[in-house]
C-alpha cells in the first residue's frame, strides 16, 4: 500500500488538486501563490496558507520569536509574488503539552514581529494540542481584477530576473548538519542570519505588480531551480539562465565544504527571493523602479521557445534539474542535496 | 517552569491575545467567532481559521472522509454564527509519512465535501509532513457592515434560544469510550451519527443575520455551558435557563450509564448549534424564519441584569459551571466531565 512518504509532497498536492472540486470562477488557477476569491463589488480578496511543522521546518538553534517570525514572513513571502499587501494574519496553533509559557510568549511575539514587518496584523486564530509543534498561517489581502500577474504568462524572449542572491540559506543549514565544515565565526553568522532571519521582498513585488512589470512571477521558498522549473512548466516556455548569482560568504562556504556552488544556489529552498520574466522593453524600468524602493532586479538569462531550464557556463550548457525540498521525500533526492532534516 | 498543559488553552489564548498588537480598525473583537477586515469599497471580507488534530479531535472510528468533512465543516459553524456565507476553504494539512494513499483521497474528498455542502470551493493549500495529522482550515465570505451580530451585545429580558438538542455527541463519545454501557445498536448509531456527521446551522444563522434577528449569538462547539457563559461574559449579562433541550436518544443514554442528562447537555461540546438572545418582541418572527428554513428555534431561557449563568430546575436553581472541553486540560477538569482523549 503506498503511503505519504512514497508519494511525495508534489503527488499529495496532485491527490488533493484532483478530489477538490473547481469553483467555476476561479481568478487564479490552484497552485499558485495566492488564492483570489471576488466578494463582489468589484472587490477581490486574496488568501494564503502556510504550515510550518517544528520537526521538519525549524532548524536547530533557532529561537522560538523567530520561529512564529518565519511562519508569518514565508507566507508573507507569497503575497509579495503576487503583490498584494498584506492586511490581516490568522495562526492556527498545534502546540505540544511540554512547551513551556517562555517559549509560547516569545512565539506569539514572533508572530505579531511577522505580521507588522509587513504592516498586518494578527487578528485571530486557534491554539490545540499536539505532538508537533505547528504553526498555520492564514493571510487575507485586497486585490483588484489585472493586479496579479501569474506564473503562467512568461513570454519569448523575455529576461529572467530575481531580486537577490541565492544559496545563503543552504549554506546556513549546511553549516548546522555538517560540523566538520570548518568556518570563520563572522561567515557562520552571515549564514545563519540568512536561516532565521528570512526577508520577504514586499516591497519589490508591490512595486512590480503595480506598475504591470513582469510578465510572470513566483516566490523562490522552494529553490532557485524549481521555481524556474515551475515559471517554465506553467509559461510552457524554457529558460536559459547564464548567471547563478550569490554572495561570497556562499562562494567562500562551497570552497570551505565539499559542496558544488551551484547546488547551494539551485537547489536550497527556504530563501524568499522573487523570480521574474520581464519583458526586454520594460527592464530598464522594472530595474530603476526596484532599486527606487531599496531593492535591486539582477538579469539571470532568458526565456526560450524551447522547453527545458538549462544553465549556460562559458562554452558548456547543462540541464538544471527539477527539484528542491520536497516534504515526504527525506530518504531520496533531498539527502543527495542538503541534510534539511533535523529529527 | 510553566508548561502548555499547565496552562491550558484559555490562558494560552490570552498570552496570545496579549502579545498581538491590535489592530486599529477592528471591526470585531479579538475572539469572537469570525474577523471582519475592511477592504475598502465597502467590501467586508470575513475570515476564520480552525485546527483539527486528529490525535486528540478524531474519535475512533471515525473515517478518514469524515475527518476531512468535519474539519471543515467545524469552521463553517463560525460562519454560520455570525450570518456569513462562506465562498472559499483553504486548507494546510501536517501528515504523517505513514498516512495511506487510500486515506489521503477519502481525506481530500471529505475536504471537499465539507465545503460543498455549504456552497464553498477549496481552493488551495499547503502540504506538510508531521507526527500527527493535522487539517487547519482557513475560510473566507464577504459581509457587510452591520451584519455580523456580536458576542458581546445581549439585552436584560432577551429570550435566549438555541437552534437544536444537546448531548447527542457528548453521548456518542461516551459509547466509544466505556464500553461497559450497553445499549441497543439502534441507539448507538444514531448518537455516533451525531459524533461523526455533525451539521453546521448555516442557512439558520444566514437567516438570522440577513433579518438581524438576534441581539447576540456563538457557535456551540465547546458546549452549551461555554458558550451561555461566553455569551453572557461579553455581554455583562446573566442568563437564567429553565429548559434544556435535548432528544430521547441522549435520554436513554443517561439513564443507561452513570452519567447525569444535565451534564450530557451542557458540557459537551463539539456539537454545532447556535446559541442565540433574542429580544421578545422579535421572537415569534425569529421562530417562524428559522421554521421557513426547516430548521428550529427552541426558547431555553431569558437573560437578566444580575450576572451568573443559572438552571432554574422547579424549585431549584443551579450555577451552571463554566466549563467545556479545553485542550491541554485533559488531566483535571476535562476527565471529570466526559473523556474526549484518545491517545
């Protein structure tokens, strides 16, 4: 009998996606980072969700306040794609019976920091017991009709763009499960600030889904290459990509480790970029108009007729391969990337 | 050190409430049964999130399709309490790697089913692998200002009503859990029917709202005697039943097992039926709206200024306790009433 953890998250949502029955008016197909339900009068609502589970979620070392933090931020990040603000937070609580009254105010005040970082606030919720620790988060924002750009409308020939650099946040974990990994001190922090003190880029996507910049967009929760592979597989377009941008605390760490810098880039996960494809006339605009909000939009490659995501390096082109975490999947592809499991 | 389980749920709640920043426009109070947000246009957008932990929600027996539908329609009782339709579900799932395929589609299903049954879609979600299996469900309606009836606004002298009988349920789980109790199998499965099938009071709680026939009213889940309490601490009112609603079902349970009928009634809880004041002149037009709708409106009791939640048995009268089911309780006050633990 095939269970959970033969499936795969991907084949769960799949189980899901199929038993659910379609509204017939859906604004913004199943799957991608927002819900968009019209309450009428031309108003339009969009809603997310976002479990965080400690035993799979949190890595070590992480403080409860940062905890409740990223449960809010990840969701947050979502919103950002599809630029829209967030207004109002609901948290759903499964909270295990030894969790002590410390760790439960500094989680609650995590998840009020979350909220009004971003300007929402926590409006309600519901607290139960549980094995786990587990932390659902709801977000409730305005929309209007035009105002979410999709992943499925990439276009030929259109730059591909993401609002920062990858592979800090693998890097990070990378340093917590391997600790024969030698590093500065002042390195580990850079890295392990990246872990728990993720950033949603709000700002980016409210400035880029305003003025109608991108011609399709995702947030990068799940990795650089799936993220890719989802704009690619929904545009049904390929994309070229001939930049991996990252920093050098994540240069310095893959030469420090035996881990190839592009793994850490491609295949990490749990970092909130934005990743785009903005159409060649519009860039010099989209990118003024990211770094006229403190941000910056960084030319990754471009998009193709022909399917496939592949990265072009000097004079070899290799195919990036379509994967990134995957909830359930903990003995298989994930292990090969990063231990990203701390039971 | 305080641990969860020393504090239980309400005093969790309030370290919650406590450490989230309110908000300044809050058109509904913090714990109430649904948020209001304003999106502006004069859209009212109402949401409510709740957490189904299968290992201290799920009675045994229960199927997967019915923890699906239950976790679902649990929240839709919210709406229905406060007059909201509900349009959309999304729904955030921790699952066990051990969890079936098989489950996993009866599960969907059950989702599906829930929200069909009260005209909403699912229309996305999140997927997460946890020890238990954990549904929280998010919903979202649109409302209108003045709609929503709150909690807190009772009158001296109204007519406090409920939509249905109590104890069904609490009767159900008795079965499950002391098996020394035998009774006719007729019996039986019309109070796990209850147990396993519970119905939210949508259309009555639409209709009372669309008529603002009630001056305040809850959803029953954590019980009759919880939720007249909740009702009349918010309103700064007493209450005074003289009549407690229940079916011959639940009778005959009572007289079969050790177990009192006013504590089979009152302190149950996961039942959903809405609790309501009503001022007198309204009444008879309430009753007839709600028959017009092939439901029920049963009078219970009055309210009065002097505080105190009492059940005027002929002669006597009783304080009725403030209590129902709380999680983390489950080693004092909770075993005492009725056991809703299945670990």
């Amino acid at each position: 009998m095939l269970r959970a953890k033969d499936l795969g998250e991907w084949k769960i949502i799949d189980i899901f996606h199929k038993n659910f029955e379609e509204a017939p008016d859906l604004l913004v197909p199943f799957g991608d980072d927002v819900s968009v339900v019209d309450l009428g009068k031309d108003a339009l609502a969009a809603i997310k969700t976002d479990m965080l589970v400690a035993s799979t979620d949190v890595p070590p070392g992480m403080t409860d306040w940062q905890v409740g933090r990223k449960a809010v931020v990840g969701t947050i990040s979502d919103f950002a794609a599809k630029g829209v603000e967030p207004k109002a937070v609901l948290v759903s609580l499964g909270i295990p019976a030894e969790y002590s009254k410390i760790s439960l105010e500094a989680l609650a005040k995590g998840v009020n920091a979350g909220a009004r970082e971003y300007g929402a606030f926590v409006l309600g919720g519901d607290t139960n017991e549980s094995r786990d620790l587990v932390i659902a988060v709801m977000l409730l924002g305005a929309t209007r009709k035009g105002q979410i750009t999709l992943r499925s409308t990439a276009k030929p020939n259109d730059i591909v763009a993401v609002t920062g650099p990858f592979g800090k946040t693998a890097a990070g974990l990378q340093c917590l499960v391997d600790k024969t990994v030698r590093i500065r001190r002042k390195l580990e922090a850079e890295l392990l600030e990246a872990l728990y003190m993720p950033k949603a880029r709000l700002n980016e996507g409210l400035t880029l889904s305003k003025r109608g910049l991108t011609t399709s967009i995702i947030d990068s929760s799940d990795g650089l290459a799936w993220s890719l592979h989802e704009l690619s597989k929904s545009s049904r377009k390929g994309f070229i990509v001939d930049k991996l941008p990252t920093t050098e605390s994540v240069k310095e760490y893959a030469k420090m480790s035996n881990i190839k810098l592009e793994d850490l880039i491609l295949y990490g996960g749990e970092e909130y970029e934005l990743v785009m494809t903005v159409n060649q006339e519009k860039w010099e605009e989209a990118k003024e108009a990211i770094e006229q909000v403190g941000g910056k939009l960084i030319r990754i490659g471009r998009t193709t007729r022909e399917r496939g995501v592949r990265y072009k390096r000097g004079h070899d082109t290799i195919l990036i391969e379509s994967r990134g975490w995957e909830h359930f999947k903990s003995g298989d592809q994930n292990k090969e990337t990063l231990a990203r499991r701390f039971r």
